[in-house]
C-alpha cells in the first residue's frame, strides 16, 4: 500500500483531519450510541474535517446527513430487533470503497463487527484508533445467549478487542469498574458525553407546545420515559411502579417515548394493571424540536435503568428543567445528587413510587430542583467535541513523532503488559 504519512502530515500541519467513525448502529435506531456518533460527525466536519460514519445497512432506509454514511452488508436478527449483524468481511464493494478512504484516525464505538473492521481499516493504514466503551456488553450476551460457556467466550473477545486498541474512552469514571470487571485492566480515559438541545430562553412557549402534542394541559402531572423500550432498560418496573404514584396522584399521566421489543408488552402490563387510560405510548420522535417540547411539558422524567453506562435523556430533560428520578447506585446516576439536581431512590418499585410522589407534592422544590439540573447537567456537543478535537490532535501529534514499527512495538509491549 502507498504509504500516505507525508500527505497526512501536511494535513495535520494544516489543522485538517480525516476522521472516520465505527458502529454497529446508527439511525433510523435512536439510541444513545447513536446520538453519540451523530454529533461527533456534526461537529468534528465543522471543527477538525471531513468525518464519516461506518454502520451496518438498514433496509428501507436512506441517510441525508450533512456528513457520509457508509453503510455495509448486514442481516437481521431475531434477538434485538431492529438492530442488525454487521457482515463487513463479505461486503467487496465497502472494501473497495474504505481503500479510497484516506483516514487519520479512527474512532470505534462498538467492539463487534464494526469495531473489529475499524481496528482493521487503522492497522491497514498505520493510524491510531481509539475505542469508546458505551454498554454493558455482557448483560446483552447473556440476555441471548443461554451457554454461560458461550457469553464467556464472547466476552474474552471483547476484552482483547479493547487491549488491542490504541485508547479506550468511557463516557463517566463510573464506567471504569465494569470494564475492570470484565477483565480489562489496561488504561482509559473519561470522555463525557454532551447533549444537542439547548436550554431555551423562554420555556413557556416550548412547554406550550408540548402540551398540546401530548393533549396534556397544565393541571395535569406528567412523568416521562424516552428511549428504547427494552426489559434491559428496567421498564418493567417503571410501569409496576405507577399505580401507586396515580393512586397517590389521580392527576398523573405517564408518557413512553420510543420503540423496541418490550413496547408490545409494556402495553399490555399497563392495561393489566388497569393503568392504559393514563398511560401515553408515542413512537421515536426524529424532530428535534418536538421532543424539547415533550421534554418542557413533562414535570418529571422517570428513568429506573441499571443498564446505562452514560444517560444523555437525563441531560436532555434537564435542559427544559425536567428533573430526574433515577436509581440509587445506577452508574447512570453518577452526576445527580439527591435533592439538588435530581431525585434518588432506592431499588425497589413501592420506593421510586413515594420518590416520584414526593417530588410533584413540593412543587417550590421541585422548580428548584429542575434550575439546577439545567445549570449542572447540561454540556453541549460543541464544547464536548472541541475537547475530541484536541485529543485527537495530541494523539496523532505523538503517533507522528515515533516510527511506525516503533509504535506499532509499543502498542504491542502495552497490551501483554497490562494483560499481565
């Protein structure tokens, strides 16, 4: 292969760089992966150059981004619809295509088939690759897969995915004991992530609006989910949890925002518990602005996951000052002190319920509550990504100054080390 260092040196001497971004999802699925990778693109075309996003194919879909997607050959899976099984290896012409791609550095948000053909592409290309860690990766395996033999496996690879890397990001230093856990024990970095909604100078407008796309006027208490509906997401307890709080609070309503497996039967719970008339289901809302204002109506956002290692929902809410119900001792819940800028509860359904009652019963409190939570959670991608850009400079700024085989050596020595 030509080797390209002189070019890319010049480029580098010029504040221009090529980035390329890796993942195994990307819209039309909404998750917080996704969100991610999406404002990295944005904002790393305006601020450092021309950036790419690398994802599986979705059926029926067509991307219109400001940025290129590359997309490669996928199929379905019955495990967790709609995400796909990326088949990079026998996609000829994605090949053909990422040999004309001339990255500097590579960026992987997922350690499967689209992280694996990430580190591939950067080895090709004597670059550096970083790996950001985002999921609890074996709560997903074991969830569909039955042989512990089997997810033990999987996760070895995941680790050695990980040490064979150049740097691992994590979104919150809370994140770092699970990959500990997982058997990484190499180093990594706090990156935090940022949200794409700005608090807006007058909220009465945006909460007006959200009001009556939901056909909730004020008077009305409201709590608000938006994500993936998904058991992993602890949404079978959200929904056992509110007839205690619409006991309590006859006013309450409850609106899910999104889709997934578990829509169906979340559904079908409410309406078990005799709940569906104050239960609103709505689909993935595309239109940013749309969901501010859902966001502004809500009174309080209810988010019970143990399963997210970063929440961007939380600090989209806080935004429009809707404050947060979380678990206490979720990693999720790594920024919210109770009772400052968020509500804490213990684990258990009859708990999170009074928690919810007692923020809507101190309406002074809340509102309180809710000006901290905009003031304290909330960074904007802007100031997120131009921290990226500078990480991303200083890395290959280092990379450039050592000889190919010499680093390629090190990374080498680093790995077997910290396996040690």
């Amino acid at each position: 292969m030509f080797d390209l260092r002189p070019t890319r040196q010049y480029r580098h001497k010029i504040g221009l760089i090529r980035t390329g971004l890796f993942n195994d999802s990307y819209t039309p699925i909404m998750d917080g992966v996704t969100i991610t990778v999406k404002n990295y693109a944005l904002w790393l075309n305006k601020l450092l150059g021309p950036t790419e996003v690398v994802t599986p194919y979705m059926p029926n879909y067509k991307d219109d981004e400001p940025f290129p997607v590359i997309r490669f050959l996928s199929m379905s899976t019955i495990f967790r619809p709609p995400y796909r099984i990326g088949l990079p290896d026998l996609d000829f012409i994605l090949q053909n295509r990422l040999k004309r791609q001339d990255f500097d550095i590579i960026h992987a948000h997922s350690p499967f088939s689209a992280g694996l053909l990430a580190k591939k592409v950067a080895k090709e290309r004597h670059i550096p690759i970083i790996a950001t860690f985002h999921s609890k990766y074996r709560d997903d395996l074991t969830k569909t897969i039955a042989f512990k033999s089997i997810v033990d496996e999987q996760m070895k690879r995941i680790v050695d995915f990980y040490y064979s890397v150049d740097h691992v990001w994590v979104p919150q230093e809370s994140v770092v004991p699970i990959l500990r856990e997982y058997g990484y024990k190499g180093p990594c970095e706090v990156m935090a992530n940022g949200i794409d909604m700005r608090p807006p100078a007058d909220l009465a407008p945006v909460r007006k609006r959200g009001a009556k796309e939901l056909g909730l006027p004020e008077g009305v208490s409201v709590g608000l989910y938006v994500g993936q509906h998904t058991l992993e997401k602890n949404l079978k307890f959200l929904v056992n949890s509110l007839p205690a709080i619409m006991a309590a609070r006859p006013d309450f309503r409850m609106v899910f925002v999104g889709m997934g497996y578990a829509k169906p039967f979340l559904q079908q719970l409410a309406s078990r518990l005799g709940i569906q008339k104050k239960v609103v289901f709505r689909d993935i809302l595309y239109d940013r602005e749309l969901l501010g204002a859902i966001y502004a109506r809500a009174d309080i956002f209810l988010s019970p996951s143990l399963y997210d290692t970063f929440s961007l929902v939380v600090r989209e809410a806080a935004a429009f000052q809707t404050p947060s119900v979380l678990i206490k001792g979720a990693i999720a819940a790594e920024a919210i002190r109770d009772g400052q800028n968020g509500y804490l509860s213990e684990n258990r359904e009859e708990a999170f319920a009074a928690k919810v009652v007692e923020a809507l019963g101190d309406q002074a409190n809340l509102a309180s509550i809710a000006e901290t939570a905009q003031k304290t959670l909330c960074r904007n991608w802007e100031d997120v990504v131009t921290e990226v850009k500078e990480r991303y400079v200083r890395i290959l700024s280092r990379w450039e100054s050592s000889a190919f085989p010499n680093v390629q050596q090190a990374r080498n020595t680093v790995s077997v080390g910290a396996r040690a």
